[in-house]
C-alpha cells in the first residue's frame, strides 16, 4: 500500500443519541436512529488508529456522555498513551470524574459547549457553567466551544464574560452549519458578521474566532479535513466531515464494521479529497491569497450553503460581492491591506497561487512581520 498520511486526528461520533435538542444542531436527523459503537468496536479501532499513527481521539456525539462504554472508552484510550477529548454539553460530566476518579480525569481535555441560555437547555445551563468551573477546578484542559446565532447574539457579553472571568478558552463559531434543526436558522448579514468580529477583537481577544481566514484576519487551527483527521459515525460509517455526512448520509468512506480503517484511510474518498489542488475550488477560493492557511474554510458550512462540495465559504463570496458592489464600510473589514490584495488575486484573470504572497500572510497571520 502507498505511503498514507499520518491518521493524527480520530474523532468518534459515539452514540447518535442526545438527552437535549438544541435548536442549531446539526446532528439532529440521527437522534432517532439510536446508533451507538460498542465497547469492543472502539478498542479495535482505536488499535487500527494507533497503527495508523494517531496521538488523540476525541469522543462526541449526539452527545458522548450518555453512550453506555464512554467512561471505558475513555479509560482504554488513557491506557493507550492516547490524548483523549470529549466535546459535550457539559451537563454529566460527573458520570466521568466518578467513573475515572479525580486523578486520572486530570488527563481528559474537555470541549464544552455554552451558548448561553436560548441556544440550549435553559434548565440545564447554571449546571453547566458550574461544571465548566469544577473540570478546570480539577485541573482539567477545558475550553468553551460557542456557537453564535441571531438567536443567543443577545447574550453575547454574558457568554464572553464568563469565560474571561473564570480564565478559559473559548473558541467562538460565528457561522452555523445550515443542517439538521440548523436548516430552519438564518445566517447573520455580512455587516452583522462583521461587526461581531471587530466587537469580539476589541473587547473579548481571548476568544479564538472561526472564520475564513480573510475575515478573521487571523491564523486558525485547521479542522485537517480529509488529510489527517478521520470521523467515524455512530453507526460505523467512516467520513472526512461528520457535519456533512451527518446531512448526506452517502459522504462516507466505508464502514468499521465491515472493513478495516486502514483500508477506509487508503480509500478513494480520502484519497479524492487528499488530492484537491485550489484550482479545483469555486471562486473565489479558487483565486485567494489565503489559500495555503484556510484551504476554504469550513466544507460543511460552504457546501449547504453553495450547493457543491467545493462551493466557497458564503462569507468569502458575500464580502467579495458587497465589496465590489461598495456596499461594506471599510472601517469594519480587518486587515484591509490584506482584504485589498485578496480582492487583487481574486479579479486578476492571470492569477497564478504565489508562493512568496502564501509566504507573507502567514507570517503576517503570526504576527512575525
Ligand atoms: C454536535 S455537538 C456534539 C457534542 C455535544 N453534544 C455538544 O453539544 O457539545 C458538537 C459541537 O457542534 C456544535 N454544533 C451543533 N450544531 C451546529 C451547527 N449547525 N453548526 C455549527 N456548529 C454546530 C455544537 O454547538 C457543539 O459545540
Ligand atoms: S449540539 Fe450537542 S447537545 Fe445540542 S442537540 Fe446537538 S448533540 Fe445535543
Ligand atoms: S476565499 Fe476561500 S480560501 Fe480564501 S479565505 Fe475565503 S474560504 Fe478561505
């Protein structure tokens, strides 16, 4: 077999079951189906993930908590030399301190979702901060994983400030991903995305924001969709993109149950996606000076949006369009001189990916110039 990449990145989807219903989920088709992997089928592929070279899982969902095998998952992978995170709702975290003990839950990185009180359960969200606060308390890695939406922009300061207050990261989406209960949710308007963006640097810098790169004018952690980050589904399909899969049922990869990962690594999915060049993305992905760093930004959110796997990010296309239409305050776009060039690459009908421009938005991305 070819050389492979390294597998460094396995998220489990563990259960499509959820104890709540949020109304921007994207995971929500698949409450109903009550897939769940089995304590036997995630050691076995958390050995072929080893092998494949992979350094962290991370536990979702639905939500992973209430997955019957999660604390023995959790612990199998731990006896593996294995990062471990779970991505929850933070409501039964205690299920894990208590199936763990206080010293080996040290050892978990949590994600944990807090989107105020209108996003999620309302019941439910004074537990959850508290809970936020006890897993940090006990020396746990946590960060706050929120969703922005017209929905809680309104709690905009509760959320940020609590996070500021107890010193925890907090990684901000500012688009939703438009499927499952998300589809009935309208996106913000370019100048409202805008704005939040400006308003979150001024007055909240701690919040790391995801964005296309040439709107958030800042370096971001890439998802490594299809290059070195695999998910696999409650019900065993394996895919590049869950978000998406969770929509298409048919963006899979094959199956655990049926074949074994490495195989499903080697597969043509992987393999169509490993080989995308810029050129074979939409404008004005296919023409953007931010390529190397954002690789389109988030493929979910830009093919519900556009239609087609390679669609661009809608933000991308309405910046552009509202620019050239002078329909944007400039004052609200940061990094112009950068949004400037962009926009050069983007008309110029000889555009050729420059090395040496890749070469100065990184490193203007990280602040080395
Ligand atoms: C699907 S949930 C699964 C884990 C867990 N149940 C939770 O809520 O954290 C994973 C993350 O996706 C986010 N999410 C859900 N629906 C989304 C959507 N339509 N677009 C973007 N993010 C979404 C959630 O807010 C959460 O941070
Ligand atoms: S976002 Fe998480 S907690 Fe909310 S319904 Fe979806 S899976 Fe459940
Ligand atoms: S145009 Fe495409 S590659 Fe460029 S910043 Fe936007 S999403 Fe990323």
């Amino acid at each position: 077999m070819e050389n492979l990449p390294i597998l460094k990145d396995l998220h489990i989807r563990i259960t499509s079951s959820c104890n709540f219903n949020c109304p921007h989920c994207y995971a929500a088709d698949w409450f109903g189906d009550k897939f769940e992997l089995s304590i036997e089928e995630i050691k076995s592929l958390v050995d072929q993930a080893i092998e494949l070279g992979c350094k962290k899982v991370t536990f979702t969902g639905g939500e992973p908590l209430v997955a019957k095998c999660i604390v023995e998952a959790i612990d199998y992978c731990l006896s593996k030399g294995l990062r471990v995170e779970v991505e929850t709702n933070g409501v039964l975290v205690d299920k894990i301190i208590e199936g763990l003990g206080k010293e080996k839950v040290k050892k978990v990185e949590f994600a944990i979702s807090y989107d105020g009180v209108k996003m999620r359960d309302e019941k439910f969200a004074k537990q959850v901060r508290d809970n936020i606060v006890k897993v940090s308390k006990l020396g746990c890695d946590v960060k706050i994983q929120t969703v922005l939406t017209k929905l809680n922009i309104d709690e905009f300061d509760d959320i940020f400030q609590f996070s500021r207050d107890n010193n925890i990261r907090n990684r901000c989406f500012l688009a939703h991903s438009p499927n499952g209960n998300g589809k009935n949710l309208s996106l913000f308007e370019i100048k409202e995305w805008l704005t939040i963006v400006k308003k979150l640097k001024e007055k909240y810098p701690h919040v790391i924001v995801e964005l296309p790169d040439v709107l958030s004018g800042g370096m971001q952690k890439k998802c490594g969709w299809g290059v070195h980050r695999c998910e696999v589904m409650p019900n065993g399909d394996v895919t590049s993109c869950a978000p998406i899969t969770f929509n298409k049922r048919e963006f899979i990869a094959g199956n655990i149950k049926k074949q074994k990962l490495k195989d499903i690594w080697a597969s043509k999915h992987f393999k169509d996606i490993r080989n995308l060049k810029q050129s074979d993305f939409e404008k004005p992905c296919s023409k953007c000076i931010y390529w190397k760093t954002c690789l389109g930004a988030c493929r979910s959110i830009s093919s519900s949006t556009g239609g087609k796997l390679l669609s661009p990010h809608p933000f991308c296309k309405t910046l552009y369009d509202a620019i050239k239409e002078n329909k944007i305050d400039r004052e609200l776009i940061p990094n112009t001189e950068l949004v400037d060039a962009w926009i050069k690459g983007i008309d110029d009908d000889n555009f050729k990916p420059n090395e040496e421009l890749y070469e100065l938005v990184v490193r203007k991305q990280h602040k080395l110039i």
